[in-house]
C-alpha cells in the first residue's frame, strides 16, 4: 500500500512533468493569459496560470508545487499585477532556462484611477501603474502580437502555425472590439461605479467613465464615500459593478444610498471574448 508521502511525490513528480517533445511548457501570471497563448499555440502549447480561481492577483502567492513546475517551464509571460513584485525575481530564478517577458511590452499604459469629483471633470491618479490592460480589446491584440513572437522565437518549427492561428485571434478581436463599440454607442450615459478600478482601459477604449470605490486596496473613509455617493447620484449611477474576490460591503453600501444594485463582472475571466462582449451588453442595459 502507498504512504501518503509516496503518494504526494507522485503528484509532485505528475506536476512536473515536461510538455511533450512537440509542446511549449508556458506559465502567465492569471487565467485572460491563458486565452490568448492557447489560441495561438494551440496543441503545441502546454499553458499554466498561476494565479488559481477565486484568489487575488494582488496578494497570491505561488505554491511549492507551482514553483517546482516553474523549473521546467520554457516560458513565463508577465502581466504586471501585483503579486509578481513580490515574486518575479523567485520565480525567474527558478529556472535559469525559462524566457520570460512582459506583456505590457509596446502597450501604452495608465495610471489607476483614484478619484473622480461629483461632475465626473476632475481625475486623479495614484502612483501605480495600472495593470488591467488586457480589458482594451485594441491593446490585448497588442499583446497578442507579442506573444505570436515568442512563441514563434521558441518554436520556430510551428512558425506557420502559430501565424495562422494569430490571425484568427486578430480577427475575433477585431469582430468583438467592433461589437463593443456598437453597443455602447449611444448610451444616455457613460460613467460607470466600480469597486476596484479595473476598467480604466476599458473605460478610454469606448469613451466611458469610471468612477471607483476602492484604490490599490484601500478603502473609502466616511468623506471619501459621501463623495463618491454625490459623484454616483451626480451621474445618474444606478450599478455599482464588483469582482467576486473583493469585499461587497462598501459597494452595498453605496448602491443602497443610490438605490441601485450591486452586479458581479469579472476582470480575470479566462473566456475573454465572451466575457467582455457580455459586459459590454450589460453596460448597455444600465445606461439607457
């Protein structure tokens, strides 16, 4: 009979075992990545996240096991959230071999939105750079151009492949980015409540504002909130949009104050075309 300890290094050894000899062992930081590299690699990659489902990417911490699997990995795709301050040096000493690269490589990048005033006229900004580009359809196939290089530099033999699914991804990007648009064309209004300020990019692609109730994790004080809540009703704000990783209770506590709601949208869904076309439909429905 197996001890339990046999039975964890099996598991350990299964963890790591490389791709096959025709797939790229690729690790990215949360589960959007995830998309993009396996539409362009498609069987000939092996995709890792290690940010697993229901935690956050700003406080994660990578297990023993993912850091072992780390050492077999050819490739790690960056993104800039903030855990990766914390561990990227870790990580890209795990194994000496793995290329790594920042796909914020070539993307125009903003700050995170901190606090808009009631007329929705004056923003201000906090010093960190805001990671949530890949909610911009136009700046995701910025990424995915990148990541069809990379790819390509480390499996020069699946070139021709990795070429042709690329500009399938290029198209559906262009299809959704396009669908967006005419959603969210003729909105009575353009400003937006969110919890965590996630939608910045999101927001500068199709014309749109968003005003957040939380910054880099802090939490609004009693000024902050009634600001926020004459900035919401300024506005006519009836949605307070939140992740489902993050506290509700300051985003319930606005909404009862605008009577309006509380609905979930997720930044870190890994079907991407849908998920953004949906929130997208469901902007659409709050703004009329």
């Amino acid at each position: 009979m197996l001890t339990k300890q046999t039975i964890l290094w099996i598991l350990v050894a299964l963890w790591t075992l490389p791709a096959t000899a025709s797939q790229l062992s690729v690790f990215a930081s949360v589960a959007p990545q995830r998309y993009f590299l396996e539409r362009i690699g498609g069987e000939h990659v092996r995709v890792s996240v290690l940010v697993r489902p229901g935690h956050s990417p700003i406080t994660y911490e990578p297990t023993p096991k993912q850091m072992i699997a780390l050492g077999v990995a050819d490739l790690y795709v960056r993104i800039g959230v903030p855990f990766e301050d914390a561990w990227m040096e870790r990580i890209a000493a795990s194994n000496p071999n793995m290329l790594v690269v920042d796909a914020r490589d070539g993307v125009p990048l903003r700050k995170m939105t901190a606090h808009q005033d009631a007329e929705g006229k004056h923003v201000t900004h906090s010093g960190r750079i805001d990671p949530h580009f890949w909610l911009s359809p136009p700046l995701a196939a910025k990424m995915a151009a990148q990541l069809l290089d990379r790819l390509s530099e480390l499996d020069p033999g699946h070139r021709v492949v990795y070429e042709k699914n690329h500009r399938r991804l290029a198209a559906d990007l262009a299809q959704l980015d396009q669908d967006i648009r005419t959603l969210l064309a003729n909105l009575n209004k353009r400003s937006f409540m969110v919890f965590h300020p996630a939608w910045g990019y999101f927001a500068d692609t199709y014309g749109l504002q968003q005003i957040a109730i939380e910054v880099e994790g802090k939490q609004p004080g009693p000024r902050s909130l009634a600001r926020l809540i004459d900035s919401a009703k300024a506005q006519g704000v009836n949605t307070v949009f939140v992740d489902s990783r993050i506290s509700h209770k300051h985003a319930n506590t606005v909404a009862d104050a605008i009577g309006g709601r509380v609905i979930i949208i997720d930044p870190l869904a890994e079907d991407y075309v849908q998920n953004l076309r949906q929130v997208a439909r469901i902007l659409a429905a709050v703004n009329q």
